[in-house]
C-alpha cells in the first residue's frame, strides 16, 4: 500500500498542476496585454479623413472608446468590418480606427466602399503607436474607460461574442 | 566515385546552411560594442508574430519595426536592460526568450533545486535501507560455503 502512495501522490499532484495549466492557457497564440490595468498609451497622429487634423489619445479622455486597429492589407479586418458598422450604428460607444502602415489612399477607398463605422481614424504610418500599443497582429481591440485605462483587449475579428459578452457589459458599467 | 559523392553532398550541405545563413538584418551600428550588443538583444527578443523566431531571424514587418527600435534606443544610449524592459512592457514578458525572475515564476526556478533535494533524500533513504539490510544479513552466500 505504502509502495504506492508516493507514486499516486506525486501523480495526482501532477495532474492537478496540468489541469490548472490547461484550464488557464488562452487559446492558442493568443498573448495576454500586459497593457490591461495600465492607462492607454498616448499617441498624436494625423486624421486618416479630416486632412490637417492631428488625432490626440487626450482627445478621448472622459469616455469609453474602443480602439481598433487595422489596414487594407489585413484580411481579417475585412471579414470584421461587418461587425465594426454594427458597434458604430450602435452608439454604444465611440470606434476609433488606427490605420497601421497602410496605404492612406487606400484606406479612404475602403471606408467609402464598406462604409466607415469609425468616429475618426488616426494614421500610424511607421507603425510606432501600434508598437506602443503592443500589436503584433491586426485586427487588435483595445477597450479604454473613462479614466484613460484599457480595460480589455480582443485579438482577430471582433464577433458578436465579444461585443455582447465582454464590451457592452463593462461599458454599461457591469463588469470591470 | 564514392570520395566524389561525399564530396558532393558536403558541399551540397554548405551551400544549404550557407542560404540559411543569409542576413536578413544588414543593420551596422557605428561601435563594435553596441554592434554586438544590438546583434544579442536582436537575438534574445521574440518576434510576436511567428512566436519562434526571434525579432533577428524574422522577415515579418513587426520584426524589423523592433530590430529598429533596439537600433534607436542603443544609439540614445539605453542600457540592455532599459529596453529589455521597454519591450516587456508592451508586449509583456513573452516577448523575453530568457525569462526574468519574479515571484510569480519563482517556483518555476526553484523547481530544479526542490527537485535534487527530493531526489538526494531518496537515494539517502535507499541507500541506508540497504545498508541496514546487508548488516542484518546473517546468512552466508552459497559460494562462501564451498570449501
């Protein structure tokens, strides 16, 4: 009996480690922002649409807003487009688009042909607000309160999952 | 014939590891020293989109946004460990191909040294048990009974 204590104790405590590490892993590939809890980095870039306007992270301070990022390069973000105009038309809360390293033009014929669900969209040409931002693949979206802090960050498509399980309730104040 | 074929293959081998070989990275600092250090730094930091490779071996474009950040941080003279951080913070702790100590992975590095002690207590065990058994063994071997 003794014989196989230690064994099964060392088996059971084994499992419940794996298990533990199992239940917690995200999905695959998916990286945990070390950016939630901690205020949004700031940016100042040009207005994808309003020529000469300079979009400001400050610009936003006092309301929710999503920050979404993407690029016509991305095929991901043309299959999330259709749900970006559905949060838009919502109202729920304010889209903001950062165009990471695209082609402004276009960018400005995408959003005339899909429609634009977007409140204003900042350009980062180079690429260094997304790097601010820890993006290592669009489409990324960050949820930011009114404080200033990101609260939440989905990456790929957004889905109506996402929206109605973990965007809408922390905006309506539910859930932190 | 059979000198000319191993011959070839080596070759054929060279040139493969030759291609691998190939900079994707052709960034030079001015020093020597920083030169070594951006070639490390580049070589310690994961590229977030492939995951296995490092920002160095990567040709992804996020890639060599970071190779350029590390290139402009070293020139403004920031330590290793500045933008050792600097990454971490955005990208989190991932994103270090050698993992900093913290409390939180503090049994992860102590398990190594747990490990040996359980493993020394064993044999200590073993070993005394078996001592004890042989002190106690009384009865002559069948070969100490020839005569």
């Amino acid at each position: 009996m003794n014989r196989f204590l230690v064994p099964l104790g060392v088996f059971a405590l084994l499992a419940i480690v794996l298990a533990i590490g199992i239940r917690h892993s995200p999905d695959k590939g998916i990286i945990r922002s070390p950016l939630i809890g901690k205020p949004a980095p700031s940016f100042a870039l040009p207005a994808l649409l309003e020529p000469g306007r300079t979009v400001r992270s400050q610009d936003f301070k006092g309301r929710w807003y999503l920050l979404n990022v993407w690029g016509t390069w991305c095929g991901e973000c043309r299959a999330e487009h259709e749900m970006l105009l559905t949060v838009g038309k919502s109202g729920a809360v304010p889209l903001i688009g950062l165009d990471w390293k695209d082609d402004d033009a276009q960018a400005q014929a995408w959003l005339r042909q899909l429609g634009n669900p977007y409140e204003t969209v900042a350009v980062d040409r180079s690429g260094r607000a997304a790097i601010d931002w820890g993006v290592y693949g669009a489409p990324e979206t960050f949820l930011v309160n009114p404080a200033g802090i990101v609260v939440y960050k989905h990456v790929g498509a957004l889905t109506q999952a996402e929206w109605t399980h973990d965007i809408l309730p922390r905006v309506n104040g539910g859930k932190s | 014939m059979k000198r000319a074929a191993v011959h070839t293959l080596v070759l054929q081998s060279l040139m493969l590891f030759a291609s691998l070989g190939w900079a994707l990275d052709t960034t030079v600092l001015p020093d020597p020293a920083l030169q070594a250090r951006y070639v490390a730094l580049t070589h310690e930091l994961r590229c977030m989109q492939c995951q296995n490779e490092a920002i160095a071996d990567s040709p992804v474009d996020l890639a060599a946004d970071l190779r350029n950040q590390v290139r402009e941080q070293l020139l403004a003279g920031k330590s290793d460990d500045e933008i050792r951080s600097w990454m971490a913070a955005r990208y989190g702790d991932f994103i270090l191909f050698r993992p900093r100590y913290s409390w939180r992975n503090a049994w992860l590095w102590g398990a190594p040294a747990v490990l040996l002690l359980v493993g020394a207590w064993f044999s200590w065990r073993i070993v005394r048990t078996r001592t004890l058994l042989l002190a106690d063994d009384h009865e002559p071997l069948e070969e100490d009974l020839r005569p």
